[in-house]
C-alpha cells in the first residue's frame, strides 16, 4: 500500500506546547548551535557572578624564598550551590564541543588554535584546578575574557558557507521500507529540500531484501529498492537528481569514523552509525538543516541528543 501524505499547512506546524511554527524559514544548524552558544554564555555569567576571587601568590607572605611559575590569582572555594551550577554547565560546554569542532573538519592551524584557546577557557573556568594561571584578578575581568572567548567562536560563522538548499532529509531504514516516495515529505518540510541516502540505510535495506525475517518486510525492501534505483534513471545519484518537483536526492558514500564525534556513540551498533552519519552530514552542510525521518523512539531520543530535529514519516 503507497504511504499516505497527511495534510498540513506548511507555513506552520503545531509545537509541543500548541503553539504554530513556522516551517518557511528553517535554522541553519550553525545559526542553532551559535543560539546554544548563548545559552551558555547566560548560564557562565551567572555562575561566574557567584564566583570570587583571591590572591594565591606563594611571594606575598614576605618568604625569603622566591617561588617561580606560580599562578598569581585562583578561584575561591565553591559553595554546594555554586558547584552544582558548574557542574551542570561544564556538561553542556563539553556536549557542546565535539559538534561546533565538527564544524570545521580540516581548520587551518591559526583556526584550531584560535577556537581551541576559546573552548579550553569555558571548560577549564568550570573545572578549576589548583594552579591554572589564567585566572584574571577580579571577576569583572573574567567576564571580559569570558565574553571575549565565546566572540571568536560566534566569529566562526563567518568562516562557514552558506547554503543554497535550506532543509536535507535523512531517512531512516523503516521509515524508507513504509514509505519510499522520498517526496512524500514536502507537507512537513516544504516543497524544495534534498534527500540524502546513508551507506548505513542502503546497506539495511539490501539486507532486508535478501533475509528480512518474514516475507512482507522482504518484498517492502524490494519495493523501496527499485524504486532507489530508479532514481539512476535521473542523472548521477552521488552528485544529486531530480526526485519531484523541487525534492532531488543524493547517494551517500562516505562512511562515519570516530575522531571528533560525541564519545558515546559506539559505530558498531546500526543506530548508533546512523546518527553519526546524520550528525557529520549536517556538519558539512552548516547552512542548512537536517531533519531525520524516523518513528522509531530509541533513534529518535539519540538523535536529540546531538540536537538533529526530526520528522515522523507519512502514515
């Protein structure tokens, strides 16, 4: 049975809280992740407003002996209250990370150093430890720095390109197999973004086609994989064809490896490849936005975590 397209105002779709939102300008995922960027700041200036500082100079008590290399100024002692609000914000700068640094998979060295030095600052402002010598002498002059450091990541966008397609899709195995009209999604989406077809997906896809485990699933598989291949019929599927309309679809090739991605995602678990493909799929296309189709709970939770929006497939 062909998969039906809900009707759906595309200008604007309910939100969680009832609330219309409008579909017709989606967030690039740069523009998202600097709006996380933000959210830190506010939450940094709020524990650094309960911060103090102190003097922490082993040469101010009049020794005889002369101590180089010491730090000068170092954090004072944290409250219960206080080490929990760094606690919980040194989480989000290390969950934020990996994701802006993939942003930038091959930085020149005066760009590594520059976001390196910046990211090092959030992180080691919360971790504290004894010695660190970059504690300014007041507190005001840790929110300058503060503010200075998370400016040249927002700087960053300007070293990331545009995007002439605003919205990609990702579609998982099951939601492919229930529904392989890859434009059926132009309701939810708008009528103009590009598909993207995992090596992950393709590879499920022919395994169900050859031992799914009844025959129904067998012959699904078989339906969505002709119609894939008919798709060949366009143009190059890895560069990008024609699928209806405004929607075209690429052929993905390139496979995800560990280094820069959230340390929790094990490659060897299907789910797990399949975010991570989604996730560095969007890093490479910063200017758009990439929405994941799927009706599975355990993917759908996952891919919330690394902050990829997703969409139910049609019924």
């Amino acid at each position: 049975m062909p998969c039906r397209v809900p009707t759906v105002d595309v200008g604007a779709v309910p939100h969680d809280d009832g609330v219309a939102v409008s579909r017709s300008t989606p967030q690039p995922y740069a523009d998202a992740l600097l709006a996380e960027l933000d959210a830190i700041e506010s939450a940094y200036l709020q524990v650094l407003a309960s911060s103090g500082v102190r003097n922490i100079d082993p040469n101010r008590r009049g020794s005889d002996i002369t101590f180089i290399g010491y730090a000068h100024w170092g954090w004072a002692p944290s409250d219960s209250t206080l080490e929990a609000a760094r606690m919980k914000l040194l989480g989000q700068v290390r969950d934020f990370r990996p994701r802006f640094e993939l942003l930038f998979p091959h930085p020149t060295p005066t760009v590594a150093k520059r976001h390196g030095q910046a990211l090092d600052l959030l992180e080691k402002w919360l971790v504290r430890r004894r010695g660190d010598k970059t504690v300014p002498r007041t507190v005001d002059a840790a929110v300058e720095q503060l503010r200075a450091a998370e400016s040249v990541l927002r700087d960053a966008r300007e070293l990331l390109p545009d995007d002439p397609i605003p919205v990609r899709l990702v579609v998982d195995t099951n939601a492919l197999i229930d529904c392989p009209d890859l434009a059926a999604y132009a309701p939810q989406l708008g009528p103009r973004y590009e598909a993207h077809l995992l090596p992950v997906v393709l590879r499920e896809l022919d395994d169900h086609k050859r031992a799914g485990r009844n025959a129904e699933l067998r012959e699904a598989a078989k339906k969505a994989d002709r119609r894939l291949k008919g798709l060949r019929d366009n143009g190059d599927v890895t560069a990008g064809v024609r699928v209806a309309g405004e929607v075209t679809a690429v052929f993905e090739h390139i496979e995800p490896r560990g280094d820069g991605l959230p340390d929790w995602l094990d490659l060897t678990v299907p789910d797990d490849r399949f975010v991570a493909s989604s996730l560095l799929l969007q890093s490479a296309h910063p200017g758009s936005a990439v929405n994941v189709a799927t009706s599975d709970l355990n993917l759908q939770t996952k891919l919330a975590a690394v902050r990829l929006p997703f969409v139910e497939p049609p019924a």
